[in-house]
C-alpha cells in the first residue's frame, strides 16, 4: 500500500543489507577503500569499528561482492560454541565437508583447502561480524589461523568487523599478540544533516521515486537529522513510519508535523516504568476520578478536623479563670485550720487530695479539731500533708478542674439536705 501510494517500486528503507542501497559517504568510502586495499595487499588482519546501526554489515556485504570474481569468501556471523564450533562454522560456510567433528582433522582439511585455493590463484577471505562477542578462547584461535600462511603470502585475509567494544577487547593484555598482527583499522562516522538529505534521497532514487516533486519537506529533513544523530539504522526507522503515517492520511509529502508525531510515537522513555514501581497500575476511568480526588481530599483535611475537634473539647473541659464558684471553694478549703487558739496553715496539694465519705449530716465546714472539709451532701473531704500552698494551686488548672468534678459528682449524686449545726465543746477556762 505503501509503495503504490508514493510509486515506489520496492520498500526503500527496509531492515536487511541491501547493498542496492549503500550510500557511501566519506568515511565509509574511506573504510571500504582501506579494506578492499588490505584484502589485496594480503595484510592477513583488518579490523573494522562503527558504533552500531552504522551500516557495517551492509559494506561488507558489498566489499564482498567486489571480491566475489577472484576469491572465495565465509561471512560468519556470531559462532556457536567454542574454538571447535567456531572451525566448524568455518569449514560449512567454505563449503568442506566435515563430519567427524575432530579438531586435527579439520584443521588438516582447512590447511588442504587454502592450499588448493593459493594454487589457484584465489584469496579466501573470512569476515567475523559483530566480532566483540567472541569469546577469548575463539579470538586466540583465530589469531592461530593466521599462521596458515607460505613464504611468500598469507593464505586467508581475516577481517573483524565490530562495535567499539572489540576496540577495547583488542586493547588488553590478553589479547596482545592479535592486535599486533591487525595492520589496518577502519572507522564509520555518523552523517551530518546535508549527508542525511543525501542518504534519504539516495535510498528514495533507488526504490523506484522519479517525481520531481521531494517527498520530505526540508523542515522533515532536519528534523530527522537532529533526532537520528546521523545514525543510518534510526534515520530507516523515522522514514518508513513518517511515510507510513502520510500515506494514512492520504498525503503525498511528509512534514514536520508527521515527523514530529513519529517521534512521539518511538519514543520508549514515556512507556518505561518508573525505578519505585514494579507493577504497573490499573488505568483510571472518568468515572472514578472524582471519587478518588475525593479520597485524597479526605485523607489530607482529616487530621486537620481531628486537631480542631481535640481543640474545642479541651476548651470545654478548660475551667474559667474567674470562676467565682470554684474560687470560693478553692479559698474556704485553703484558710488555716485554728485549735485551741493555735493557728496552722494547712497547704493544699491535689496529690494528696482524697474523697472519703465520712457524715451525711454535715454541711460545708471546716472542722476546727481534724482539719477536715463537709460538702454539702454531708461527706467529709479530707487531706493529708500538702506541700504546696493555696496560692500555688490556685493558679494551677490541674486542681481546679479535679476540684471541681469532686464537688459536681457529690452534690448530683445525693440529695440536697440541711446544714446541721456543728457542735463545739466546751473551752475550759484558763487559770
């Protein structure tokens, strides 16, 4: 639908290694001239190095088929196994039989094969793709095959192609005596805008566009140009689906908007889960939204209320400061208590205070001989030793609240009665 909607012949931004559709810009013309010249040269290792998604393999596929005439050729992409599976592939890829899977006797045939082929007049070239993930054991063993060699030439060219790091693999220690033979190193760089256009419009060409008219605008350009970053694998993926989303909307050429919309769309930060949330939660409907506002709304103003509500029940239970009722008590408990013209302060302390019921029958009075207070109910309040003074539990909140629930319980819990007399003995007469 694509194709017949922008009259193109095949699918110009495809996933595979076409070489129909390698561009060459100046490093991978560089790369391809420094590789081919390393194959002819009979160097026995090169090396080349791109960030990924550069289009590696596609220019190897296409040094390869310059090559094809004169030479036989093993493209091996990631091996299996280890030094023995690595031969094996080897050996399957040159077309040698092989099933005794022994190491010494595939190694022999290996050595009979290149010999025939130098005789010849043929190279074999091996390339190793994505050669960073080999293991060490499988590079060290590769290094060995490069002693398959004559007085006057090497017998295999050896090219590793890899991500940057097979750089720092080849950079350590271990791996010493393969770096040395390594003679030539080739580099691909990302393109710039104006080779971005190139590269779109190169791939364009190829799959059959002959309007004059371009199908991205130049706005579409740059904008693609900024967000792949020159790489050639990013710069395929916005294209087909910016085209696919023009041909939806049945338009002809693809604009910044469409661009922009792409982007949105293969943007995979805003799908990945957050670090403190392992599972994802159950999408919201409109119904619930206001309910669950409301939660948080309940959840944030309850404890306020609950701190207003303690509030207003403490200033119930708070005494006033001038209440007179609670001062009369508070003083009449308080006066010094006198015995036979003998005065003696008796102090007041709410930690001594204790209500014991002694006579129903007296009123409240202060009884000169035992230093006891009568409610009106006719109980007696009696207090032990009191270390602080009157003044000081007056002032306290504590002891006015405390007296003045004693002094409520017992006038609602008994019956109002008279107050009886109190009865004084007879003073004797002094001498």
């Amino acid at each position: 639908m694509l194709l017949e909607h922008f009259n193109l012949g095949v699918q110009p931004f495809g996933v595979t290694p076409d070489p129909r559709f390698l561009f060459l810009s100046k490093t991978h013309r560089e790369a391809l001239a420094s590789l081919h010249h390393g194959m002819r040269s009979g160097r026995g290792f090169t090396a080349l190095i791109a960030a990924p998604g550069m289009g590696k393999t596609t220019l190897l596929v296409h040094l390869l088929d310059r090559v094809m005439a004169d030479a036989k050729t093993a493209f091996l992409f990631q091996p299996l196994g280890g030094p023995e599976g690595f031969l094996g592939s080897l050996l399957a890829d040159l077309g040698i039989e092989d099933g005794s899977g022994n190491v010494a006797r595939m190694h022999a045939k290996l050595n009979s094969y290149l010999l025939q082929e130098s005789r010849s007049g043929r190279q074999v070239i091996v390339v190793l793709d994505e050669a960073q993930n080999l293991d060490d054991g499988v590079l060290e063993f590769v290094r060995m095959l490069s002693n398959f060699e004559t007085p006057g030439k090497k017998l295999m060219q050896i090219v590793l192609s890899g991500q940057p790091q097979l750089a720092e693999r080849l950079a350590s220690e271990g791996l010493t005596q393969l770096r040395q033979r390594i003679s030539i190193v080739a580099r691909l760089s990302p393109f710039n805008a104006d080779e971005t256009r190139e590269y779109i419009e190169h791939r364009l060409r190829v799959a059959g566009a002959t309007s004059d008219k371009p199908i991205f605008s130049k706005q579409a350009y740059a904008m693609i140009a900024k967000q792949s970053g020159g790489i050639p694998r990013d710069i395929n993926n916005l294209c087909f689906n910016a085209m696919s989303l023009a041909c939806a909307l049945k338009r002809t050429e693809v604009d910044a908007s469409m661009v922009q919309e792409t982007i949105n769309d293969l943007d995979l930060t805003t799908l990945a889960l957050p670090r403190n949330h392992g599972v994802p939660r159950r999408p919201r409907f409109p119904v619930f939204e206001n309910a669950a506002l409301l939660a948080s709304w309940r959840s944030r103003v309850a404890p306020a209320l609950a701190f207003l509500v303690a509030l207003g029940l403490l200033a119930c239970l708070w005494p006033p400061a001038n209440d007179p009722t609670l001062r009369e008590q508070t003083k009449s408990l308080s006066q010094p208590a006198t015995n036979g013209g003998d005065s003696e302060a008796v102090p007041l302390s709410m930690t001594s205070l204790a209500l014991r019921p002694r006579h129903k029958s007296r009123a409240n009075q202060i009884q000169p001989s035992t230093g006891r207070a009568v409610s009106e109910t006719g109980d007696t309040l009696e207090f032990g030793p009191l270390p602080l003074d009157s003044e000081r539990m007056q002032n306290t909140w504590i002891a006015d609240l405390s007296l003045r629930s004693q002094v409520r319980e017992k006038t609602q819990a008994a019956p109002e009665q008279k107050p009886v007399p109190l009865e004084t003995a007879p003073q004797r007469e002094k001498p």
